[in-house]
C-alpha cells in the first residue's frame, strides 16, 4: 500500500495544477479552492510518509535502456524533504488566497506553483540520478516561470531570466555527473554508487564532486552565483515563500548532504565546500545590511543561511545542516509570508517608508517577531539550536579555525541585520502612510499561525529527526558533536529523552555562551549605531562594497548577457520547419549516447 503513496506528493499536486489550468480564470474563486484542495491533499500525502522515514518503502515502475527505470524509496532525508515541500507549499498556496485576490492569470500562477510542489517531491524521493536531474530541471522551469510571472515588467522578465540561465549553468555538472555514472556502471541508481563510489575512476570522481558542487551553488545560490536569488524577489512572495523555504534552493543543500559519503574522501572537495558555504554566509549577511528593499534583505539572508547548511556539509555535520534546513525552512517561510502581509498591506517594499506599523499591524508583527528571533539565534526558538549545532560541527573533525571564526561572525552581522529589519519595518515614528496600512486577512493567518507555531516548537524534533536519519541513511556517518554525543549515552529515550538532554546539555557548553556574546554585540552594535558612527565610517568601503554585490553582480550579469547573446546568435538555426527540429534533436541524442557507450567501453 505505501508504494502507491509514493507518487501521490507528485500526482497529487500536478493533478491540481491540471485542474486549476483546465477551469479557466473566469472562475477564479474556483481556482483558489482548487489550489488550496490540491495543496493541502499534497501536505497530507507527505506527512502520510512520516511513519516510513525510519524504513525504506520503494516504488519501481520499469523503463528500462539508457532512460533508467522510474524508481522511488523513502528515507528520513527524503521523507523531511518532502513534507517541507508539501507542507510549507500549502500553506504558501493559502497565503495566496488573500495575496492574490484580483490578480490576473490565477490559472497560471497556481499551475506552476502546484507543478513546482510535485517536482520537489520528485527530486528528492527519486533514487535515480537521471531522474533526480529530470526533476531538477523542472524545478528550474518552474521558478523561472514564476519569478517571471508578471511578465509585462521588465525587471520581474530579467530576473527570470537570470535565474534560469545562472542555475543551468549549475545543471550541467549534475548532468555530465549522470553520464559519467552511467558510463562507468551501467546505471544511475544512487545508493549503489554511495555504497561503492570506487567504482568511478578517482580523477572522474573527483570531477563529479566538484561539478556536484557546481550545481548545488548554483541552485542555492551561493558564492559565486548568490546574485540570482534576490532579483528573484519580483515574483510574488508567496512564490519568494516557496522558493526559499520549500523547494529551490533547498535542492542544492540537499545534493550536498546526500552524495557527502560518496565526495568526503576526495582532495580539497571538503575545504571547498566550507569555503563556499563561508563566503555566502558573511558576504550574504554584510549585503543585507545595506539593503533597503524588504524582500532583498530576506534574499540575502537566504543566502547567508544556506551558507550556514552548506558550510556544514564540508565540516562533517550533515546532520546539523539538514537540521538547520528543517528549521530555517519554518521561520523562513514565516518571515516571508510576514513581509507579504506587509508589503500587503502597505503596497511598497522599501523599509524607509515604512515604521511604526507594530500599532496598524499587531498581529503580523507578532508573528514576523518569531521569526526575526529565530533567525538571530534568540534562545529557545528553533533557529538557535540547530545554528549552534552547525557551529559545533566545524569546530570539530579538524575544520580550519579561520572559517569557523568566520562563521561566528556571520552570526552576529545576522542579528545587527536582522534588528535593523525589524525596527525600520516595525518601530520607529512611522511613515506618512503607516496608519493606512491594513493586517494580514484571515487566509494569512491561516498559514502564518502554522509557521509562528513551527518556529517555537520544531527544535523538539531533533531525536525523532536523528533516529529517522541515522537507521535509514546507511552511508552516511552522521555525528552530533561532542556534547551531543554525551547526551545520546545518558537520555532515557532515544528520541524525545534525547531532545531535551540537549537543551539542558548545550547550554553548559562555553561555544554557546560565545556565539550568544557575538548575537548580543550584533543586536547592540545596530542599536547603538548613532554613538559608533565614527567607527562605522571606518567600514565605509565595505558598505560600498556590499551595496555593489562585491562585483559579482557584474560578473554574473556579464555571463547572462554571454549566453542571451550566443542564443540571439544561434536564431538562425531555428528553420520553422517541426522535421528539421525533431531531426536536430534525435541527433543530439544519438551524439549523447554514443558517446556515453564509448566511455562505458573504455
């Protein structure tokens, strides 16, 4: 019986989208409760997997040849990935009811948001890396659409466009990794190549994991393609919502933390990694505290938090950054949805004129305050242990000290950023239009009280979560530090007992008291900006620097306009003719497959 609901997180919502399209906009009420059907049936079909996150159920429907069969199993990293998805997708699609109350092409709109659910799902609960990279780029697709998803603005269009073009360039080392799989074993299944990746060549593997790496920057973006993400910030924020708390950039971490056993051994891939993750981090955090556009300083700090997980992947912690993702996926999409009701409410994005709308808007503040919290590391919401977990790791195994620093003193830009966000959004005397502003509608709130409940409440999950990883993921070694491990030895339960030895566990440990120090200096060094402002003069360069992206906006726009223009150049292959585009592709096809034949020979 649980084969089958293996593909209902993935039939269930492409149905929806089916549906939606089918009804036409002339019916929107009838789109937003169809969405919201399909959504919430979606959520339930994932949180239905839960009980198999600790076991392995599996879906096989044969192919066969060079496509690979179409093979689905549930582990605990596919199952949480999955209910993320789902559930933190319904909740997007219920925020919209209000959100979108009166836009034009609801069919659309929900059609890809419902299709983008079901591929995420797919991505992750595949166990073929062929299929993985089919999923992975209709995840793509998706985004694109959606970022683009007004398309009579020309930033809104750019900023699609970027995105697509930024993470295909990612794509094609996931996609040369599947081949060269395929070449040297004869197939795509992931777990034979996790239990046994010597069978790839080592200069081979090593290609693969840097490619790997490749992509996963890229679809998460980070260093360097962190430009993408926040002029994706044109899509509506139910879609900014979903893209950054349930689907897209979440897939790169989760490349990284599933193929980790495979890479680890590989020379200087680990380093990499922490070094990417670093970068992102403090380059990120310093961005947002120039920013003035409400949802760029929520990019941004995307960014930097993906940093945190990806970070954690190269010091050993895989268990820590998937924590770290569960929790940041919660106060992530509330923050989100909590700008939304904002930006809603207010109808501009830019924080100067904004201010004093705590009074016109105590309940958005209430629940945006959750997660402004979680994501400074405030004691005892859910972004405050699993970051310490995430600090803990690379202080370990041998991890360079420098990046560690680095990473503590991301924590503390994070809080001075995330202080700065709230007390221009909410505090202060206030615009001359703050007293306009309306509260979240009632389909808000329906998907905020979730997600301010999930922030407070989520970090009791850690046993249940590690006991799910650790019996279904066999190839991986998953560490929960020293003081973790402690806590492992003397809880009574291996789960809930667990949890809470933790809490009492952690917060004896000198790093705590250290990180929590820094937290506290990023809180007061914002506070107090009017009596350090000589010493902040000193940092001018910096500020002037991060407002300018640190030159990699110019890089990666430089590389979009590269590939618009080798496109514009190879128009002139397009005939019109359907024959001659079948022929071109059936022959690129059989160029691949050739080629895949040779090397599997040799």
């Amino acid at each position: 019986m649980v084969n089958g609901w293996l593909l209902l997180p993935i039939g269930v919502p492409w149905l929806g989208c089916l549906a939606v399209w089918l009804v036409g906009d002339r019916k929107p009420r009838l789109q937003h409760t169809l969405a919201v059907i399909f959504s919430v049936l979606a959520g339930a079909t994932g949180l239905a997997l839960i009980p198999w996150s600790s076991q392995r159920a599996t879906l096989l429907l044969p192919l066969g040849g060079v496509f690979d069969d179409f093979r689905l199993a549930t582990d605990g990293l596919s199952v949480f990935l999955t209910v993320v998805a789902t559930v933190i997708g319904s909740l997007a699609v219920i925020f919209s009811v209000d959100y979108m109350h009166g836009e034009h092409s609801l069919g659309r709109y929900y059609a890809f948001v419902l299709f983008f659910i079901g591929s995420m799902s797919g991505l992750v609960l595949t166990t073929s890396l062929l299929w993985m990279f089919v999923f992975w780029e209709l995840t793509a697709l998706c985004s694109y659409a959606l970022i683009a998803f007004h398309n009579d603005d020309p930033k809104a269009v750019r900023g699609g466009v970027k995105a697509l073009i930024m993470t295909q360039l990612g794509g094609l080392g996931l996609l040369f990794g599947a081949l060269w799989l395929y070449a040297y074993t004869g197939s795509y299944d992931i777990n034979q190549f996790l239990g046994n990746p010597n069978v790839v060549p080592p200069a081979v593997l090593s290609w693969m994991a840097f490619g790997f790496l490749i992509a996963a920057a890229a679809k998460s973006a980070q260093f360097p393609f962190q430009t993408w993400l926040p002029d994706a910030m044109e899509a509506p924020t139910p879609v900014s919502a979903l893209i950054h708390a349930a689907t897209m950039v979440n897939a790169g971490v989760y490349l990284l933390a599933r193929f980790y056993p495979a890479f680890e051994a590989v020379p200087g891939w680990r380093l990499a990694v922490m070094i990417v993750g670093m970068l992102s981090a403090l380059l990120a955090a310093l961005m947002a505290l120039v920013a003035f556009d409400l949802k760029r300083v929520l990019a941004y700090s995307t960014v930097s938090q993906l940093g945190f997980m990806v970070y954690a992947v190269g010091a050993g912690g895989v268990f820590a950054s998937q924590f770290h993702l569960m929790s940041h996926s919660v106060f992530k999409a509330l923050l989100f949805l909590g700008a939304g009701a904002v930006i809603h409410g207010l109808g501009t994005r830019d924080m100067r004129q904004m201010g004093g709308l705590r009074q016109s808007m105590p309940f958005t503040h209430a629940v945006f305050m959750l997660g402004a919290l979680a994501l400074a590391g405030i004691p005892i919401l859910n972004g405050f242990w699993s970051k310490e977990l995430i600090l803990e790791a690379g202080l370990g195994h041998g991890n360079p000290a420098w990046i560690a620093w680095l990473m503590i003193l991301s924590t503390g830009l994070t809080a001075a950023y995330t202080v700065r966000m709230v007390s221009l959004v909410f505090y202060g005397n206030g615009s001359k239009h703050h007293h306009e502003a309306h509260d979240a509608g009632m389909a808000m709130r329906t998907a905020l009280l979730p997600l301010a409940a999930g922030t407070l409440s989520t970090w009791l999950l850690l046993g249940p979560f590690y006991t799910a990883l650790k019996s279904s993921l066999p190839y991986h070694t998953l560490e929960l530090g020293t003081v973790w491990e402690e806590v492992v030895k003397v809880a009574g339960s291996p789960e809930w007992g667990m949890t809470l030895g933790v809490g009492m566990e952690i917060l004896r440990e000198p790093s705590t008291y250290l990180v929590l120090c820094v937290v506290i200096v990023g809180l007061v060094a914002w506070l107090g900006r009017s009596r350090l402002a000589s010493l902040i003069a000193t940092f001018k360069g910096v500020e002037k620097a991060a407002q300018a992206s640190f030159g990699f906006e110019a890089i990666n726009e430089a590389v979009v306009q590269a590939v618009q223009k080798t496109g514009e150049a190879l128009r002139v292959t397009q005939t019109g003719y359907l024959a001659w585009n079948v022929f071109a592709i059936l022959l690129g096809w059989l160029v691949v497959l050739i080629l895949t034949m040779l090397g599997r020979a040799s």
